[in-house]
C-alpha cells in the first residue's frame, strides 16, 4: 500500500512540474458508451461483460460469452451540432483472455472560419471556409480473469487499455497524446454480485499541443482582443472509479442494481463530492426483464440517475 501510494504521489507531482493541468481534459472519453450503460445512467464498470467493456472495463473482455463481439454506437448533442462515435471489436482467446480494440470520435464539424473575411479593409465573403474540430481515441485492450484456488466460487478479473488520443481544429491546432487505463473485478462464479476498480490515466495523459497560424491571421486575432495560442503540454490526470453491483434471477426474469463512485483530481467540481484535491460523481442505475434462455431472448427495462450537483448559494 505504501507503494502504490508513493507512486500515484510522484504521478501527481510530475503532472504538476512537466504539464498544464486543467480541469476537463479528454472529458470526450468520459461521456459514455452503449445503449445498456447510457439508460443506466452511465453505470457500467462492473456489470459490462461484452465489447463495451473496452471502454468501460477493461477487465470485463475476459468474462464474454461469445468468441468475436463488435459495438457501434452513434450519438449527438446540442441538436446535432457535436457527434460522437464509437467502434469496438473484441475477439476472445483461450485460458480466459480477450483482447479488444476501440476507437472514439468526437467532432463539431461545419465551423465557420472568418479570419481572412477582412483583407486590406475589403470585406470577401467567398474567403470564408469550414473548418472542423476533432478528437479522436484509439484504445488497445486485454483482459484476463482466473479463479481463487482457496475461494474456487470468486473470479478475479484484471485488464487495461492503451490511449492514442488526436486532438485536431482546422489546420490551426493539433495535438497528440498517450496514457495508460487498468482495471480490476471481483465476481461471484454465478454472477450474482460483483466489485470493481477502474483505473484511468493512471500515469497521466499528456497532450501535446502544435498551434499554427499565419501571420496574418496572427495580427487579426490581435486585432480582435484574441490570444494568440502557443504550443504547450496539457495533462489529463487520474481519474478512479469504484463500483459494484448486485443481479437476481430465475428461469423467466431477471433483475441487476449498480452503483458507481467516479472520483476525479482536476480540481473542484459541482458535483455531490467537490474539493480542491478531489471531487466525486454518484451513478445509479437499475434493470430488469424478462428472458428465454433456449430462445435467446431477452426484454429489458432501464433507468438511471447521475450527474447530482450542488445548489449554489
């Protein structure tokens, strides 16, 4: 425990001597996948046992039923104008391994670029262009699980993501940047109840800023009271989130409860937990149905409830 404490205090310190730490960093990747997990009210690290658990769990691949599992999700926000996309393949292998790939797309597109509409004090509207900005993720994943000898009814399941993320706005910014997720479970041998630790960019994420801009459109972005962006070192810091759930069931009906604690160590938020040094998001979420094992059929019902914010006063 001293260990893993010393190490997560020297990531704390680098992220605070080697980058700019700001709060909602790469919060594109935290904004959920899945149809399940969204009408859960984005709990999901540690019932999600399928190709969404690439982004939920890494841990999660190895407990798949099926062999080869692919997820594609579109959704959008403010009426359309942001779109967000996401593609997962997951193959599983033997001795209870699985292995994923996942990528994630963020992106308003059709922003218009007015900075060269005045030239010489003549107005054209014909040099006014689009412009899109873009982020992008591709994560790498393995997940493994085994049995307790001493407890044979506790599965142990551990995992962890790569992160590749591209961040681009026009062809004036772009940035690269890497980071490590893991992730762990504890479950009963017949799924009735289970824990998680998810463990993200537990190393940091570090984006790399480029900014480039003409130097005409320098002098207009300082025309117009803008600050001229330099290239700069930007990190996302670790991110924690504790879960577990609880499942009954029979031959016809089945019923599954979860609860998740998402702690954050950007700074302060408004959320139910909020410090300086950490702050804390509350997610609940409930199902139950109907189902026909030798049909494979299954009718679920969803709800959820997150995001709980402090009334200011």
């Amino acid at each position: 425990m001293k260990k893993i404490i010393f190490f997560f205090t020297c990531v704390l310190l680098a992220n605070a001597a080697f980058g700019q730490t700001r709060k909602y960093v790469n919060e594109f990747m935290h904004l959920g996948v899945g149809g399940r997990q969204l009408g859960m009210g984005k709990a999901g690290i540690a019932s999600t046992n399928d190709v969404y658990a690439t982004y939920w769990n890494p841990a999660g691949l190895s407990h798949m039923k099926d062999n080869l599992q692919v997820g594609f999700m579109h959704n959008f926000y403010f009426q359309s104008i942001a779109n967000f996309d996401y593609l997962a393949l997951a193959v599983k292998g033997e001795n209870d391994n699985a292995f994923g790939f996942s990528m994630l797309r963020f992106g308003v597109d059709g922003i218009l670029n007015t900075l060269d509409l005045i030239r010489n004090g003549e107005i054209n509207y014909n040099r006014v262009t689009e412009f899109s900005a873009v982020d992008y993720a591709f994560m790498p994943s393995y997940g493994k699980k085994t049995r307790l000898i001493r407890h044979p009814d506790i599965v142990v399941s551990w995992g962890g993501s790569g992160k590749i993320v591209h961040r681009k706005v026009g062809d004036f910014a772009r940035a690269w940047g890497f980071g490590l997720d893991a992730g762990f479970r504890i479950d009963d041998y017949n799924n009735r109840w289970g824990l998680a630790l998810v463990m993200r960019d537990i190393t940091g994420t570090y984006n790399n800023w480029r900014f480039q801009f003409t130097n005409a459109q320098k002098d207009i972005l300082a025309q117009t009271g803008n600050i001229i962006p330099v290239s700069s070192l930007e990190v996302a810091t670790p991110r924690f989130s504790l879960g577990g759930y609880s499942k009954l069931e029979n031959e016809k009906f089945f019923g599954l409860a979860e609860c998740n604690l998402d702690l954050t160590t950007d700074g302060k938020r408004n959320t139910l937990i909020s410090s300086s040094f950490i702050s804390g998001d509350v997610r609940i979420g409930v199902e139950g149905g109907i189902k026909n094992e030798e049909k494979k059929f299954k009718l679920s019902l969803r709800a959820g409830l997150y995001n709980f914010q402090r009334e200011l006063k």
